[in-house]
C-alpha cells in the first residue's frame, strides 16, 4: 500500500507568534533574534521582512541595513516550544507515528486514513486553537511532503501525487532535492546538472561513482522516490560506548587507547547522525564495583573529533583521582543538537560571532 505523509510546516513561526501577540508588530517587517548593536543574529523574520531580503541567521546587523524600519523582539524561546507542544498535541489527535524534525515542522504519518481530510482538519485547528498559519504537504514520502508544503507558502496546502510527482520534479532546480546545499548543487552544475529532469536523465553509473551513496539518493529522490520511514520513536538522548576490560587495570596507555577508541566511535555516530553534542562524560567502575561519572558541558555544540577527544581525555586526567584498579571506562556524549533545529542553531552562531 502507498503511504500517506503529510508535512507541517509553520509559515515564519517566532515572527508569526510574536505579531500574534504584540498588535503593533501586526503587517510589520519584524525580526525575532538579538538586537544589532549586540552583535545578534536574526533567528526568524516575518514575511514583511524577508521582502527586504532578511533571512533567519542573518547578523542583525546586516539585517538593519537592508531594512531600515526592521523591528527586533528578542526570542522567547519557551513560548515557542509549548505552542510547538500545541501543535504537536492537534497531530497527535490523528497519529500516533510524528517526526518532528524542527521546532514548528513535523512529519505526520497518516497511511490508510484519509489524509486530505486530516491535512484539512490540522490547518483549521492551528487557525482556530492558536491563530497561526501552517503550510501543509501532502505526498506519499517524506521527500515530496515537505517539497509540497514548500510550494504555496505561507498558508499552503499541495498535494503531490504519484502520477504527478516526477512532472512537478522536472522543472525545479536540483537544489530542491533534499540534502542538495550550495556546494553538492555547484558540483552538480559542474556536470551540467541544472534542474531535476537533467537528474532524471542523468547516467546513474557516473553520479554513484561521484558521490557514492549520496549519488543514488539524488537519483532516487529526482524520481520522486524515498523509502525512508517516519522515525517516530524517540530520538536518542545520548550516545555512548562503554566495555568492561578483561583485566582490571591501571594502566595509563590501555585507558588512553580506550578513550581514544571510544572517541572515534562516538564520532562517527554524531556525523552520521548531523548531530552536535555539548556535554561529554566519562564513567569508570573500578575493581570494588564503585561508580564515580565526571562530566563537562562545551560552552558551544561541537561535532569535532578533536574536541571530543581532548575533553574525554581532561575529564579523565583532572576529574578523577584513579588509584584503584579499573574495571570498566564508559563515555557518553549528550545534550543532542539535532540538525534543522532553528534555536540551536542561533546558539551556534552566538557561539563564533
Ligand atoms: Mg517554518
């Protein structure tokens, strides 16, 4: 059986609550974010101020000068998420399997219901529960989904079909495939691959031979084609490894080599995942069976090798007094920052400018 998604996505969402709740900022050019003086970033602009070319992540300061008469409200972020709580509670009256992937965009798994009905019914009950507009895409994969929620926004609603589904791709330019940024989209230029048809037509043999596993995503989503499931479990906490040795030690070099081991592995979980993480920890359970844990909390998310490693190894030279035998070293990375994440992503900027 086809599936059905449907793709939520808030049209300008911190903007769009804030003229919500402030009249005066009502058909404003707005920005939610730090001020310009302050060496802010915008994290949201209303639709008024993203006619002026202001775009979330942004400085302020540049934002100021291609808008002149930009108002800037600082972030409540806890207002935000518990409308996004609002939200998800309205999807949840109609399944159970959501993916939320940011703060105001979700996934929505709705196969063998009525899923024109559904989209219909979540678009009027954000209008009439919280006064806030939604673009809503309806296809039979997640790629398409959120491609059809993007086409009308603000206050969207597009379906896209199986039947016309590869002639909606044709025209579009590759960067609308998913997970195409600027630098794989001036590599597909390279090869004269300009819109999505050109992908279509393309010789798959040279794309999987360039980009290996990518290069068969990209051909597979120009066909309008995406298996990947509604992940609507919770996502994990924390990532971690952790081994009982075979022998207690208090060897030095077995336990560097183990945390660098460990280091490694994490590393490439977080990569795979485009996560950053923040807080590292480090659990040894010695000969006795005693537990001690020691952690520490970057001031910015990291998903740097380097970093992870040369914190793992600080946390075990200068928080722990090790002189008793070790019977098992752990190490644990959480404090998730999960990608699309608009708010965390603002903490990324605050972090290097
Ligand atoms: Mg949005």
């Amino acid at each position: 059986m086809d599936r059905s998604i449907i793709h939520v996505d808030m049209d300008a969402f911190f903007a769009s609550i804030e003229q919500r709740d402030n009249p005066k900022l009502k058909n404003k050019p707005v920005a939610v974010g730090g001020k310009p003086n302050s060496r802010g970033v915008v994290c949201a602009a209303s639709y008024e101020a993203r006619r002026y070319g202001v775009k979330s992540a942004m400085s302020s300061k540049r934002a100021k000068r291609l808008c002149p008469k930009l108002i800037f409200v600082s972030t409540n972020k806890h207002k935000y998420k518990q409308v996004s709580n609002h939200i998800k509670s309205i999807f949840k009256r109609y399944s159970k399997k959501i993916e939320p992937i940011s703060i105001d965009e979700a996934f929505i798994d709705v196969t063998g219901k009525e899923a024109l009905e559904i989209g219909k019914l979540i678009k009027k009950s954000i209008k009439n529960e919280l006064d806030l507009t939604a673009s809503i895409g309806i296809s039979y994969n997640k790629f398409l989904a959120k491609l059809a929620s993007d086409m009308d926004k603000p206050n969207g609603f597009t379906v896209i079909s199986k039947k016309n589904a590869k002639d909606i791709l044709k025209k579009l330019p590759i960067r609308k495939l998913w997970g195409v940024g600027p630098k794989t989209e001036k590599e597909l230029n390279r090869l004269g691959l300009y819109k999505i048809e050109d992908i279509q037509r393309y010789d798959s043999d040279i794309l999987v031979e360039k980009f290996g596993k990518r290069g068969l995503e990209l051909i597979e989503f120009a066909n309008g084609k995406d298996n990947r499931p509604i992940e609507w479990k919770s996502k994990s906490q924390s990532i971690g490894e952790e081994n009982t040795f075979s022998h207690d030690t208090l060897d030095r070099e077995v336990l560097n080599y183990t945390l660098n081991k460990y280091s490694l592995d994490v590393f490439k979980k977080i990569k795979e995942n485009r996560y950053k993480i923040k807080t590292i920890t480090i659990k040894i359970k010695y000969e006795d069976f005693n537990i001690e844990t020691r952690s520490l909390t970057l001031k910015s998310p990291t998903d740097s090798l380097e970093i992870i490693k040369s914190k793992a190894h600080f946390i075990l030279n200068n928080k722990f007094n090790i002189n008793k035998k070790v019977r098992l070293l752990g190490l644990t990375v959480s404090n998730i920052v999960y990608p699309n994440d608009p708010v965390q992503l603002r903490m990324d900027m605050d972090g290097f400018m």
